[in-house]
C-alpha cells in the first residue's frame, strides 16, 4: 500500500466514522425521554418501533466511551456513554442478576434470553465508560458481571442448553465473545487476571474449533472439540471467524507480536477467507457447508453488513503485522466491493442486508441486531490501523 | 375453467404426487434399519444428514394415512403409515408425555421445544393411521395427546412463554393448527366435540387476529387481539393466511356451505392474495409488514415452495366454491409460476428456497423444515378438486 492510498483509506474511515455513522444515529436515536437509545431506524432515519435491544445499548456505550478514550474528549460522547449506562442501570438488569435481551421504550423487559450475550456487551459498555469518566464503580461493576458470566459458565446446569444431553455441543460465539471482552477489560481496568483467561481460550479454540481436515474453523463441535456431521456442526460462518482472526492479531500484538498468536490468526484468516468470499459476486458469503453440501439457511447467500466489516479490519491488520502483500491485495477487494454496495448514498449510514449480489435486500437500518456497532467499530479500528502504517 | 384445463390440471397435481414427490422421497426416505423417514436429502435425493425431525415423521405418515384412506387401498401405504406410528411410538415421546422436535437416526431425543406442534402433526398421523388399519388404539392416542395439547394450552404456565408478562402475545399458528388438526379428527374419528372447538376458534381468529381496518390477517397479536405496533406485531406472512384461508373454505363446504365461513375464507384469500402476490416477479412473498416498512427479517421477499402450495389449494378452492372467476385466474397465475420456477427437472421434487426473482437458493429438498407434506397434499387435494369439478 502506498502512501496516498493510506492517506486516502484513512480519511474514508476517519470521515466515515465522525461524519455519517455518528451523526445518522445520533440524530434520531438518543431518547431523552426515557433514557437509552432507540436503533430500530428504517432507511432515512425514522423511528419504526421504538423497543431497545439491550445488545446495542451496551455495544453503543463502548463504542462512545472507547472513542473518548482512544479519539478526542469530546464531552459529548462521555455524556452519550453516561445516558446508556444511566439506561442499562435502571432496567437492563434482572432481579437475579442477569440481563435482559429486548426492552421497551421505558424500559420494561420484554424479553430474556439463556445466553451470556447482554452481559458481555454490558462489560465492555461498563469497562470503557469507567475508564472514560473516572467512575471506579463503573469499572467493578464490569468485573462483577464478568464473573458473573464466569460462574454461570462454569456451573454445570446454570446455562439451561438448546439441546439435549445425547448430542451436547458448544458454539464459537462463547469463547470469540469472552476473548474480545477480556481484552477490552484488560484495556480499560488493567490485567486482573483476563491474560490468563485468554490463553485458555486461545488454547482451547485451536484445540476445539479450528480443523486442518477441513481448512476451516467449525461454528458448532462436540464438548471435547468433535465434529458433528450434521447441518449445525458442518455449518461455517466466514464472517465470524474472520472476526476471531482479528482477535488473535491485536492479542499477538500485545504480547510483543507474539509470533504464535500471530500464526493462528492469519492461518484462520487464510482458511476462512478462502471459504467466504464470493468468487462470482464479491463479498463475505454468510454460511458455508464444509463438506460443501447446501446449507439449512436459506439465507446462507446472502451479504450481511458485519461479515464484511470484520473482513475489512482483519486483512488491514494482518497486512500491517505481516507485511505481506497478500492481504493489502484482499483489503482492496473486500474494501471495495463494501464501500460499493452498502453505503447508501441518499440518506448515509450503510444498508445491512443485501442479496448475494449486492443489491439491496432489506433497505432500514436498525432493528435488535444491527445499531452502530460493526461499522462504527471498523471505522475507528481500520482509521487507526492507517494511522500506524503512515 | 374449460373441461380441457381441469383435466390437465388433474393429470398434473396426480401425476406429480404418484410419479414425481411419493417415489422421490420413498426411494430414500424409509429407515429400515432403525426406523421412521430421513428427509434430510439432498437435490439428488442423496442423504446429507440422518437426523429425523419430529413434524416431517408425523406429518408424511399421515399423508400416507390420508392416500390409503381417499384414493386407493395400497398395502404400501398403509405399510409405511405403520412404519412411521412405529417409529413415533418407540422414541418421539419424552417421559411426561410431551414429544420432542429433533431426534437422531436411533431415536434419541436431539432437541425438545416448548411449543406443540410436534404433538399436533403425530394426532393427525395417529388419527389417520386408526382408519386406515382399523386399530382403535391410534385412534384413542390422537384424541389422548389432543387432549394433552389442550390441557397445556388452558392451564396457564404449563406453556412456557417467549416474552415477559409485560408484553404478551399469541400467534396465529396455534389457532390455525388446533382448526385442522380437529378437522382431521373429525374426519377421521368422527365428531367427538371438534366442531364445538372449531366453532370457537373461528370466532377467536375473527375476533382476535382478522383485522379490517389493515385489509389483512395479523400473524402476533395481544392476548385480546391488541395490534402491538413493533415488528413483531406487524409482520404479515401472506402464505400462512392463505392457508387458513383454504381450512376455512373446507369447513364452510363440510358445514353445508356455511355462507358466513366461507365468506371469511374468500375475504382472507382477498386480502391476503394483495399482500403476498409480488406484482413484480410473481409468487407469494414470504414476509411484509402491514405498515409497509421494511421487514425484520432479512429473508422477507424470498420464494418457500410452501406459501406457493397454499396458495395453489385456497385459489382454486375459491373457485369452485364460490364460481367467482377472478379465483379462476389468480390459481393460473400462482399455478403456473410455482409450476415453471418450483421442479428439478433433472432430479425430481421440487426446490424449497428461492429467490425473489425465482432463482434457486438452497438446491436440496429436505430439511428439519421441509419434506413430503406442503406439495404432496396440495397435489391430493388439487386432483380432488379438479375431480369434484369435472
């Protein structure tokens, strides 16, 4: 890469970023009212359905503690930070502990899910928001529902399972999930102990998830790490383990470019790469079958718009710490066909379903899955990623 | 409809159910060594996993029930209807009663939900396979598990809910479901108090879900017929109203023409047909939102063979029932749409997933989701209507 294109990359994630991601949602998500954020926006930014999905008010709150931290003292984005934490105290949380997943306006649940996922983006919101204001409760507040989610994982039976014990079996999601958190605690709080739960989870993903049979990290295995020759363990999500990869660069690189780390990351970029992009269309595929056999999902075709983002940051990353022009090569392609196809030109922010080749499917912008995340994050990580190299 | 044309259609709607769906599935479906139907094949017909899900076994046994009972005593059907009442009994009931919804090759229990479809399809299996053989016991357990699902619908907290207390919903599912799962005891059976609940649920779904001042059928309401105005609230599926659109039509026809039924069946069809037929590409969309925002999900406007099937049935029951010729010509369009977009020419059956445009999607023919039960009873009740007309 040389140093205009740099230049030129930077300025579309830095801009991207602080000109249209931010000034989309902010405009019409931030409820005064009755506290939180409301993402449900369709294409020009109106409000369809005034519910808020706990996911985004925790990944919304880091992201605007983790720009504070990392950008510029903006005061504004320490008082947004404030308005999602004020939110997720008065109503995220259940008597027990645990966190609901789907609330209304006012913030009476709606819905609560099995799964650890709230409190995970709750950590991360807490961790940034602690270390952006000052507020130590904030910071021991994330690493009580860090343990939380540790005793929960740990205890036999306190997680009820989606299947039965005749074929147990554990997602990737889990362990990707608890590595990117640990990391942000360790960023925000300092290494009270995440390093250690990293190299288990390291550890125990490339002795579990990742195949040299297939090329491929598995989305699905048994509990000691078996295939399951069925639709659910043959199932690939290129997208998400793209995602991994990147986890493992930033650890290998804060372990002093830890080489090891490093291998693992770039070992699943290649093999996962190879599985998502769309030779005929361009862009991450979303699902895959390793013995390459139609998938259950009849969506498995389509371009979602975190796959693409997270293969965005991954190839940029692996090319800086590699330096191998390989990836530069594949940091062009996916760039390209993305900032081709999802931003939408009349009212900004990105599209976040389009069919396989790249025309719009579903043309709103927010619903319980998508807010200001992925993107967002991959402006703010891709802008610093030029920074380095420039 | 010319003389010509129903005798086509006939031969079609036969033809295909004798000589294309039944010796597909029946050439690898049947399980001799363990038991029960594998649908999950390939485009081929090939087997891409062993696993047996619970609806797909009840639901083919009773068509198999339902051909040896209608159209001709073939010891083969009757054969595998025993074959499939075999396999439910040994290993598709848990201990309390309740079925589960995924099981492997052996029988053992995958997974388990919460809701009670499982038990609807295996109480029309039973029923079916009772007057089929003569063996009064099936007969007894259909009406037992029927009236199990309506103890765990009536007592409250035996059904556990999705959502919090806070915002409580029904779905059109289970009303449509309990209709002809007592239509078919009925039939099958004889009246013991079914036409007393059918009664009652017509009037619920009148009352609860039919909605004039949107021209269209809700799929969630609240639990006294509340539009909830979210995503959930607002979502229509055109093909799954159709459908009951076609059970209603049937009721009216069984209750000697009952003009104040089979106007509720024409005015669902009506409505629904204007949602769901896609003026652009044609067949039935799978998902809009009755405010015409842009669906949730991201598989909104994708072709299921399904929606298609229904369609199919209610069209051209509409017709015959009701004389109306513009049912004549809506039945040729969906018809022939499915009919030029739906066959593998080269392996049989027909494909499950489509594109919008009518391109194919995922290429195999079965999953937990799909098997021999939408297409061959739309081509059993097709030819029975085309005979009733000519």
């Amino acid at each position: 890469m040389d140093k205009n294109r740099l230049i030129e990359l930077q300025r579309i994630y830095r801009d991207g970023l602080l000109n249209d991601t931010l000034p989309f949602w902010l405009k019409s998500c931030v409820d005064r009212e009755h506290g939180g954020f409301t993402f449900m926006l369709n294409r020009d930014g109106s409000l369809m359905d005034t519910d808020k999905g706990v996911w985004q008010q925790g990944r919304f709150t880091w992201l605007l503690g983790t720009l504070y931290n990392k950008w510029e003292k903006r005061p504004e984005w320490l008082e947004l930070a404030h308005h999602g934490i004020e939110f997720m105290e008065k109503h995220a949380f259940d008597t027990d502990g645990r966190m609901f997943f789907h609330l209304d306006k006012e913030g009476n649940p709606i819905r609560k899910r099995r799964y650890v996922f709230s409190e995970s983006f709750a950590v991360i919101a807490y961790a940034a928001y602690s270390k952006a204001s000052g507020e130590k409760w904030a910071g021991e507040k994330a690493h009580q529902i860090w343990e939380m989610i540790m005793h929960i994982l740990h205890t036999p039976g306190m997680l009820p399972p989606k299947f039965t014990d005749h074929r147990q079996t554990k997602g990737l999601a889990l362990p990707m999930t608890l590595l990117v958190t640990a990391q942000q605690l360790r960023e925000n709080l300092g290494d009270n102990g995440y390093s250690k739960t990293i190299d288990t989870l390291i550890e125990r993903i490339n002795l579990h998830w990742m195949k040299n049979e297939f090329s491929a990290v598995l989305e699905t295995v048994g509990m000691n790490g078996e295939f399951i020759d069925h639709f659910d363990g043959r199932m690939l999500n290129p997208g998400h383990s793209i995602e991994l990869a990147w986890f493992l660069l930033r650890e290998s690189e804060y372990r002093n470019n830890d080489p090891k780390i490093q291998a693992m990351g770039l070992k699943i970029l290649d093999w996962m790469w190879e599985w998502g992009w769309d030779k005929e269309y361009g862009g991450i595929t979303y699902f895959k079958d390793v013995k390459n056999y139609p998938p259950q999902e009849y969506w498995h075709d389509m371009k979602f718009w975190w796959p693409q983002s997270e293969a965005i940051i991954a190839t940029l990353m692996a090319y800086r710490l590699s330096g191998n022009k390989k990836y530069a090569e594949w940091h062009k392609m996916i760039h390209d066909w993305t900032y081709k196809h999802f931003p939408d030109p009349e009212f900004g922010e990105w599209y976040g379903y389009l069919h396989r080749d790249g025309r719009v499917s579903v043309p709103s912008k927010g619903n319980l899955w998508k807010g200001p995340f992925h993107i967002p994050r991959m402006q703010m990580i891709c802008a610093d990623e030029c920074g380095k190299m420039l």
